[in-house]
C-alpha cells in the first residue's frame, strides 16, 4: 500500500501557514529498501530569518490568547493525533523504519504529551513575595521566553520533538522546529498540518526541514531566544558553546552509553527480559538504549543464555512488508559504523554469542560476551542492536564501570534487594535509575534529563516544563510614589 502524500508539503514550507519555499527538494527514503517515497522542500537560512520575524510579529498576539483557549487548541491536536494515527505511524515506520508496535507507542506518548501541554495554561503563573516596605507587593511571574528553536532527531521523530513543542506552545512561545532530514514527514509535515487543523493561529508554529546549516541559522538567529536540542553529544556541545555565548536558553539531551547492572541475586528471567528490550527495541536506535550489561560474575554465564535465547527468537526485516521485532537501522552508513564496533571489539578478545550479522540496513539482534573497557563496544554509543556483556566481582566495581563513562543518561540495577539497589543508585552519575526495570523509560508527567556528556540538566516533562520554556519577571507595585533622599 502506498502511503498518502500531500503536494502541499511537497512544495511548500510550513512558515506560519504553507508558503512557496526558495529551497531544493530534500528526497524521502525508505531505509528498508532505499526506495525514494516522496520529497519535502527543504528550509534555507533565509527561511530561519523569515520564519524567526514572523514568529516575533505573532507571539504577543498568541501569548494574550485566553488560556482556555490555547489549551482547547491542543486537546483538538490531540485528537487529531490518534484521529490521524494509520497516515502517521504508516510514515513513522516506512520513513523511519520503526516496527509497528513503536510508531503505535510513540503516537501514543505523544497524545499523552499533548494532553499534559494543554493542561499547562491553567497552572499557577507566579508568586507574591513580601516586602519590607509597607504597601509594596512583590510579583514573581513566569513569562514567555520568545520563540522556542526546537531541533528533533530522526529516531522517535514525533515524540522528541512535541515533547518540547508542545509545552513551549502552551506557555505562549512562538516555535520554529528544524526536524531531522530522515524524517521531515513524519515529524515535520504531519505535524504541521496537525497543529493548523487543531486552531492554532498563523504565525506562531514553524517547520523547517534541512541540514546542519539551517540548524545553525536556528540556533544563531538573534531572534530565537532558546534552543531545545536532542540529538549527539558532539552537535549538542556546538550548540551549547553558541548559546552560551550569546547567552541563550538551551536545554540538550545528548547521548548516552546506559548500563544495566545484574547484581548476584537478580530474576535472571526478569533482568534478561529488561535487557533483551533495552538493547534491541527500535534496533537499539535510542538514546536511552542499554548499551553495556554489566553482569556479576557468578550468574553472568546464566544471564548470557538466557539474554541470547531472547536475541535468537528476534526477527529482523522490513517492518512495512512483515511482522518483525527489528527492522532497519536508519541508513547505510550506521549499519556499516555498527558492524565496525563489533569487528574491532572482536579482534581485542570479545566473543559473539548470537547475531553479528550484516545485511544492508539490517543488522540482527547481537549479543557479545568477554567484554572488556578498552573495547570500542564498550565504550562507544553503538546505536544499534547490540548487547555487551561484562563480568564485575562486587558492587564497588560494578558502580566505578557504570560511572566510568562521560555518559550519564539513563541506568538500570536489578537486585532481591531493593534498598542494596537503592545504595547503588545513589552514587551513580546518571540522570535517571530504574530498578528492577530497563532503561529506556519515559513517562510524560516526570521531568526527563541527562548528566555529564548525556546533557546540560535540562529537563523535559511534568512540572520541569514550566520552568524550561519560560523565563521569570519580577514586577513590583507601589500605589503612590515615594521620595528618596537624593
């Protein structure tokens, strides 16, 4: 079946409203098969600097809208979402090469971010302080920053991206997002069309397909007054550097090399289960993925079965034309970088239990044993599907491994015990810990973040948006004026 496409997105640019764009035909490709699906015009950075005037012109106006009436808006985008839910996960999964159960549970997390958003509006906007002169009143209030640059990645393009959108939306920003070139329909047009059909006024949402210089435009366009960035740490330390100069807002989620640590008396059922998901959900393209498992000793031949036994079973193929667990890595040049990290890891001593293997796009499910820290599986992102295995003697070792990369995303501990799981979360350098649990976590109403080289503590999520797309303002009342002594 051939999915719908819009001349619209095909040759306009979503600047407030679809306009006639200056820039080239970006091409649609699907990464299972490398056929062209479709094409979008890209974005330029003179489109950045339209874009960010027209946002400028539009954010007073959105910003004065009723508070009820911005949260109306995004309950109708909302609905539009799951009403939409067959076009926009047929596209998740066709340009994107997600599996049928992902795109459902990211089109579902984003509903929920949206329900979250609309519910923004209505909160408590500040505080009144005391003074310590009579009749004066002190008000502390939350106000819009501006207009919100928002750059999205390609592999969970819908959520990552209105995680941050939305919210920005709600607290009366303007938004331009830049979404991934591999993943400009999906997370760009439909979402366009999404927020225009829901209401939202022209002028005030923006999205500009393109490549590094239109992101850098984004991120240095005076007029843009925060950047919120998910993607490598490498472009997210540019970015940081850029905003810090200019002394903009940014708020960054990086990447990550997130560990799960099997203690002794863990479910080895259980654990194995936790990782099996971590590694390989998504063709382990996430940020949270479980990158290392780190294993004690004496039950990790038994943890190795087990996690192997679940890889084995894992089907690998075009997720448009089969029912499969994986499907394809996002293009050639990632399964080529994966299938490096394994051959290198394994001419240093690593042993490959089950999968290894290459085809095209398509890597299978890999579990790699004998793992040591020198090894490039050990201590780079891999964003694929792979699990490594190391071995630890004791929960001092276990915590200095997990603390040994620059990483400092997401980690999971499995354990009987909870409060000796606890002991060691609390000295792990990472954002987020989840026991008896894996680590790719995400529930929309808890602030969500990194630490280390995995962020700059910004935080996405629950009470931390409020904070995250506004700024504060001090406004101080006196009803007569006073005389001071000059």
């Amino acid at each position: 079946m051939d999915m719908p496409v819009n001349p619209v997105w095909q040759q306009h640019l979503f600047l407030g409203g679809w306009q006639t764009g200056e820039g080239e035909p970006l091409a649609v490709t699907e990464p299972a098969t490398g056929e062209r699906l479709s094409q979008v015009k890209a974005a330029t950075p003179a489109d950045v600097d339209r874009a960010a005037t027209i946002a400028r012109d539009a954010q007073q106006r959105w910003a004065a809208v009723p508070f009820d009436q911005k949260a109306e808006i995004l309950r109708t985008a909302a609905a539009l979402l799951k009403e939409r839910a067959g076009e926009i996960n047929g596209w998740n999964t066709r340009e994107c090469g997600s599996i049928g159960p992902k795109a459902e549970w990211e089109l579902q997390a984003t509903y929920e971010q949206a329900q979250m958003a609309a519910a923004l509006p209505m909160q408590p906007s500040g505080q009144i302080f005391p003074s310590n002169l009579p009749g004066k009143r002190n008000y502390w209030q939350r106000i819009p920053l501006g207009t919100v640059g928002v750059i999205a990645p390609w592999n969970f393009p819908i959520l990552l991206s209105m995680r941050s959108v939305l919210p920005a939306l709600a607290l009366g920003n303007c938004v331009i997002l830049k979404p991934d070139p591999k993943s400009s329909v999906c997370g760009g047009a439909l979402m366009a069309q999404v927020l225009q059909d829901a209401g939202l006024p022209e002028g005030v949402f923006h999205v500009l397909p393109g490549g590094p210089e239109v992101g850098q435009a984004l991120v240095e366009h005076p007029l843009v007054k925060m950047i919120s960035f998910t993607g490598s740490t490498a472009v997210g330390r540019k970015i940081g550097e850029t905003c810090g100069r200019m002394l903009k807002k940014a708020a960054l989620e990086l990447g990550g090399n997130n560990a799960q640590v099997v203690l002794d008396d863990a479910d080895l059922d259980a654990a194995s289960s936790c990782g099996a998901w971590g590694s390989f959900l998504h063709q382990g393209q996430i940020c949270m993925q479980t990158g290392r498992h780190l294993v004690h000793r004496s039950v990790a031949d038994a943890y190795i079965e087990r996690l192997a036994a679940r890889a084995g079973n894992l089907a690998c193929g075009d997720p448009w034309q089969q029912q499969v667990h994986l499907g394809p890595l996002i293009n050639e040049a990632q399964a080529r970088r994966v299938e490096d990290i394994l051959q290198r890891s394994v001419a240093m001593g690593a042993r490959i239990v089950v999968g290894g293997r290459r085809r095209g796009n398509f890597v299978d499910a890999t579990v790699i044993a004998d793992v040591t820290p020198d090894m490039p599986v050990f201590s780079e992102e891999i964003f694929g599907p792979v699990a490594p295995v190391m071995a630890f003697d004791s929960d001092d070792q276990a915590t200095d491994l997990v603390n040994e990369s620059p990483y400092g995303l997401a980690a999971a501990i499995h354990s009987g015990s909870t409060e000796r799981a606890r002991r060691i979360a609390e000295r792990i350098r990472v954002g987020m810990v989840h026991i008896n649990d894996q680590t790719v976590n995400n529930e929309f109403q808890v602030p969500f973040g990194g630490l280390g080289s995995s962020g700059n503590s910004g935080r996405f999520g629950g009470p931390a948006n409020l904070d995250e797309f506004t700024t504060s303002q001090w406004v101080s009342v006196l009803d007569e004026g006073i005389q001071y002594p000059f």
